[in-house]
C-alpha cells in the first residue's frame, strides 16, 4: 500500500511524503547535507553527481531544491528514506522537464549510499516516485542509463521499464534509454 500525502495540487513542499512501509519518499532538507557528504562515494560521483560535492556546493544545490518544490518547478528531488527515524539512504529527482523530454515526459534519476545498496530500496524509491510522476500529470518515465551502469539498469528493469533507443547527450555521453508508461503506475 502507498501512502501519499500529495494529492492536493500547489501544496507545500513539506506535505509531499510517499511510502510504501519499507521506503519514504519526502523533498530533502538542508539538514540532509551532512548524511548526503557522508554517503557520497565513487560510484554516486560517477554516476551522479559529476564530481565530488563540497558542504557549500551541497547546501547550495539542497536549497534550489527546496526553491524548485515551492515554486512548483519542473525539478522535484527526494530523499529515500529509511528505517523508523527515516534516515537519509540516497536521493531520487525527478525533472518534468529537459533535454531529451518531450512534453508529459519526466526524467528519473537515482542513486543510493554504498551502505544501502544491493536491498531492492532503490527500485521501490522508482516505483513511488513514478506514481507522484503519473499524479502531477506525467505520461511516460525516462531513466537513462550510461551502458557501464547494469546495477542502474537492473532497478530500471525490475522497476517494469522498457528498454529503448540508445540517446547521446549534449557532451556526448551515451545513455540506454528505459521507459514506462505512467498510466500504469497509478493503478
């Protein structure tokens, strides 16, 4: 069973919590910055991040966050949260909007602390976030996925999306592309 407090369009960020008993979805908090740093490694720069953060970049990066939610922005980024004191085991966004998107398309990107890997956490974390998705007027979900990445192939795949083309970004970083109708996400 999902619970889902963000039925009400134009809420405030704060309201919006998804769980599924096992994972909680809610908007990252400045408070978040420390747990995030810590969990940081490798494989969540390479894959993710892009780099390294700082406390500053971070903090700086949580608070556009927290700017998009307010402002109903086309960027929603969640904390997957865990365990009853809902620690902070990675982060999943969503962009409404981008490159490569086409209107009703949202783009979904994730990534989980070494610690919390491997526990089917990050799959659950797509599956809730596909239903807010679908819930704030998304048709299809985008995961795209660099070819050297099978671990975040295999939670697109067991999160039901579709293998399709192959893209190239703007930089020309190549991606596997993985899709999911969302009408199917809300039922």
């Amino acid at each position: 069973m999902v619970r889902c407090s963000s039925g009400i369009k134009n809420r405030r960020m704060h309201e919006v919590r998804l769980s599924d008993g096992i994972v909680t979805l809610s908007p990252l908090r400045l408070d978040d910055v420390e747990a995030h740093l810590a969990g940081e490694d490798e494989l969540l720069v390479r894959w993710l991040n892009g780099g390294p953060g700082t406390r500053e970049g971070v903090a700086a990066y949580f608070q556009h966050c927290r700017e998009q939610w307010e402002a109903s922005g086309p960027l929603r980024v969640f904390g997957i949260r865990v365990d009853a004191d809902e620690v902070l085991a990675g982060t999943i966004d969503l962009r409404f909007a981008g490159e490569g998107l086409v209107p009703g398309q949202v783009n979904i990107a994730y990534g989980l602390y070494p610690f919390w890997r491997g526990r089917g956490l990050a799959t659950r974390a797509v599956l809730l976030a596909s239903r807010y998705a679908a819930g704030e007027g998304g048709a299809e979900a985008v995961i795209q996925v660099e070819p050297e990445n099978p671990a975040s192939a295999a939670v697109a795949r067991r999160a039901g999306f579709t293998p399709g083309r192959q893209t190239h970004s703007k930089d020309g970083t190549r991606f596997d592309r993985y899709t999911r109708d969302l009408r199917a996400a809300i039922q």
